[in-house]
C-alpha cells in the first residue's frame, strides 16, 4: 500500500476516533468538518448544548486529540482547529 494512502487512512482512523469519542462523552453535540484553518489537517464545528460549558468541551477536545495521537500504531499528529458554538448564540 502506498505511504499517502496508509497516511490518509491513518487520518481518517484518527478522526473518526476523535469524534466517536466526543460524542460518547457530550450528548448532543454537533460535530461537523468545515474548510481547513490555515495549516490544520482537519477543522471541526462543534455545536454544543446551552448547559455545557465551552471551556470544559474544549478541554476535553484538546484532550481527547491527545488520546487519539498517543494511540495510534503510525506517528501521526492529528493537527485539529476545533471552533466551538454555544448553540444560545448560533443559528
């Protein structure tokens, strides 16, 4: 298998990590993938409930990336942008 396709599909394996992860931990959050921040392998949207605090999401989003690089077999570095919404302040 060529290195960019076990790379891409290292990434993707991260990815999916990251988020099932957040999901399992937060109900009721909304992740989606936007358009790359400035050098970012990948940038999420997270929308999250009015009673969660985004102080505390981020830091579990931070920590959580950490999880996923430390776990995975390849060295990889999951370079993340997270925007985090308070969902009172978005449509």
């Amino acid at each position: 298998m060529p290195q960019t396709v076990a790379i891409h599909r290292s990434l993707a394996e991260a990815v999916t990590k990251f988020v099932d992860s957040l999901h399992h931990i937060y109900s009721g959050i909304k992740i989606k993938p936007i358009s790359n921040y400035e050098d970012e392998d990948f940038t999420f949207e997270i929308r999250i409930p009015k009673n969660l605090s985004i102080d505390q999401v981020l830091e579990t989003c931070h920590k959580e990336c950490i999880k996923v690089e430390n776990g995975m077999q390849q060295m990889i570095v999951l370079d993340t942008c997270i925007l985090i919404f308070d969902s009172l302040n978005v449509n």
